[in-house]
C-alpha cells in the first residue's frame, strides 16, 4: 500500500483541507492518506479552538485514513523544528508522498531550494551572526539573506505556507528521505493562510476567518465541510482561546521569580523581567501582548513563549525531547488505515501506542501534561490523555 503524508492542526478542519485530499485521491497513485496532527497546543502560540479527538474525527470523516499526534515539543515551535518533527514521524510511517499548501512553486523546486540551503548552511550561520543585532524578526532577515546570496533561489519565503513547505523539504533531505518521498505541494485556493475575513464569493476560507466567525457567532456552515460542522456542533460548549488560560498564565508569572522563569524554554534576552513588569496591568491576553510585544519580538514567538511559561517546559526537557521520538501516539483510523498499520507496523522504527498506561505514561509525559492543562480552559471538556482511545472510524 502506498501513502501520502500532511502535516496538519486542523483548526478547524475546512474546505481548504478538503480541497487538498480531493487532489491527492485524484493525483496521486496512494491508497491511504496519514495526517500528523498537532495535539492540543498548536504551532502559533495557541491551544486549540477544540480538542485533538474531536479535530481527529474530522479529519476521519472527510477522508483522512490514518492520524497520528505530533508531540507537543515538536508542535508548538517554529517551522523548521516543526517540520523536524513531523518528517520524522511520517518518515518512520513508510509514507511515499508529502503534500501540502503552497502558494507558488513545485515539488522539485523546493527539493531543489532544500539541497542549496543545506549545502549553504555555514555560509548562512555566519551571515546571521552579522545581523542579530538587527530589529528584525528571523524570517524577515532570513528572506533579505537568500535575496542577497541566492537571486534565482527558486521558490519565494513570503509566505507561511512556503515557508513551511520549505522546511519539510529541507527536513526531507537531512534526514536522508529525498529518493523515499515525492514532494506533492498543492497551490492554496482563493484566500491567504491568516486572512481573516470570510469572503462571500467563495467557500473558501482560512482557518484563521473561521475560528474568528466562530467566536463572533457568525455563520460558517459555507466553509467547512458538513461533517465537520456537525462536529462543531457538538462540542461548541467546549470551544476555548487563549482567554480561557490567561488567568492560570498570570497566577505563573506573578509567583515565579525572574530566576525561576530563566528555566522556561526560550526565555532569553531578560525577557522575563518585561513579562513580570506588563502582567501586572494586564487583564486579558490581548492587553498583555500588546504591552510585551516589540517589532524585535513578533505576537507568535510571544504566544509560543507564553505557551511553554504556561506547561511549564524547561529548556532541558524540551531539547531532550527533541533529540528523539520515543513512540508514536495513534489518535484515529479507518478500515484502510488498519490495514496499512497492519501491512507495515512491522517496519517502523518507534512503537505506536494506542494508549496512555502505566508502561507508556513517561514515554509521553510532556503531551499527557499538556492534555491535562488544556483541560483546565473549560471544565466540560473530556481527560485528553488517559482512558482514551484510538477512534475506529466506519
């Protein structure tokens, strides 16, 4: 059997994503389609709007085969250890095809923009170095760099679809995976990956508009799928932002002294001492970002920030776990996804759980933590962890 991989958060799940298995069924020799999905804090800094069960039976139900959790080490960084993660694990699961969303450019361009940046990465490192001392975020030196030293580099950083599309290619080849995995980028539909307004002209929308219109009770059956809207349905009670841990954010960062918060992974630059200084006039999530955030330090690396503050991930922890993989966590399947776990379970590398037990608690102690949390951001929300199980779906 073969297998098209996507690394996704599915936040919600909506015609978009939709749209991308519609073109994998239609353009690609597979016969399942595995999603690595993001667990219950996400890749920008966020919890998600509903938990990993309910966004794993959407993706069940539109035509996903198979989903996997990406740790929460690996979920909550920025693109190229993201993607690190995620390679790994879709390496692992014997896949023979990536997709996912772009907005320009091919397969074998980002192959071939991977190779020279690997190639390239001394050169690169030292040119960084010359510009730290710059205001400017990361991505915004990294894109004037490759402007300077690569003019014909054949795919744009613009954007983050691209950017990420990038760093899965570039994780593809470090991990020695360039004649295992075929790159199947699909160009985005109609709107851009934050657009934030919903455009009655096409059922086409970002996941950022929808979750807004969710939270602003808007209409949105027009752009999800309506199997995923049922889902909504059902657990809109149980929706959460950022708002909903705020107050367990502030009580950290009013009893932690700066010492203790220099622990917290990422915290670098005497950060901590802006943070205690602004939670004390703050009384909502948007009023404090508003007070920390500086052209230096962008709203995401922030939320990514206050995210670990919040589980509590050291700088040892997080950088252990992101040495290794120890097991795979199994959140959903169907028929065929059990017959591709059958043919193939034989070949992975890491073990797949099923389950969280007292043999299996530590091997994912960091993501059973991160459950338990997220549970304290609305009282009717389910254990995330313990006593559940992979979804069968018919």
């Amino acid at each position: 059997m073969k297998a098209c991989g996507i690394v996704t958060e599915y936040n919600p799940f909506h015609n978009g994503h939709a749209y991308q298995i519609e073109q994998i069924r239609n353009k690609l020799p597979v016969d399942v389609v595995i999603a690595v999905m993001s667990g219950n804090f996400l890749q920008r800094g966020e919890p998600a709007i509903v938990d990993k069960w309910t966004r794993t039976k959407m993706a069940l139900a539109a035509g996903v085969d198979l989903v996997v959790e990406l740790p929460v080490s690996f979920s909550t960084q920025p693109a190229d250890f993201f993607a690190k993660g995620a390679i790994q694990i879709l390496g692992d699961l014997k896949i023979d095809f990536l997709s996912f969303g772009v907005e320009e450019g091919s397969g074998v361009d980002f192959l071939k923009a991977a190779i020279w940046m690997i190639e390239n990465e001394s050169l690169i490192s030292r040119e960084m170095i010359k510009r730290e001392t710059m205001n400017v975020p990361y991505a915004k030196q990294m894109e004037e760099l490759l402007n300077q030293l690569a003019p014909s580099f054949p795919i744009a950083l613009n954007s983050p679809n691209n950017q990420l599309g990038f760093a899965y290619a570039k994780e593809i080849v470090r991990q020695g995976l360039a004649e295992k995995i075929e790159l199947f980028p699909i160009q985005r539909k109609a709107v851009g990956y934050n657009d934030p307004v919903l455009d009655e002209k096409t059922n086409i929308a970002s996941a950022t508009a929808i979750r807004k219109a969710l939270l602003d009770d808007r209409e949105i059956e027009a752009y999800i799928p309506s199997s995923s809207y049922s889902y909504l349905l059902e657990e809109v009670d149980q929706m959460v932002t950022w708002d909903d841990y705020f107050p367990y954010l502030k009580y950290q960062l009013l009893i932690q002294s700066e010492a203790s918060l220099r622990n917290v992974y990422q915290m670098t630059e005497g950060l901590e001492y802006r943070l205690k200084q602004c939670i004390k006039e703050a009384f909502s999530m948007e009023e404090f970002l508003e007070c920390v955030k500086t052209k230096r330090y962008t709203r995401t690396r922030l939320q990514r920030l206050l995210t670990y503050i919040l589980l509590q991930l050291s700088q040892e922890e997080v950088e252990k776990n992101l040495n290794e993989i120890p097991v795979i966590r199994l959140l959903g399947f169907n028929k065929k996804g059990q017959c591709y776990l059958n043919e193939k379970k034989n070949q992975f590398q890491s073990p797949l759980i099923s389950n969280i037990n007292q043999k299996t608690k530590n091997l994912v102690k960091l993501d059973t933590l991160a459950g338990e949390i997220y549970t304290l951001g609305n009282k009717r929300l389910k254990k995330q962890d313990f006593t559940r199980h992979p979804i069968k779906f018919d």
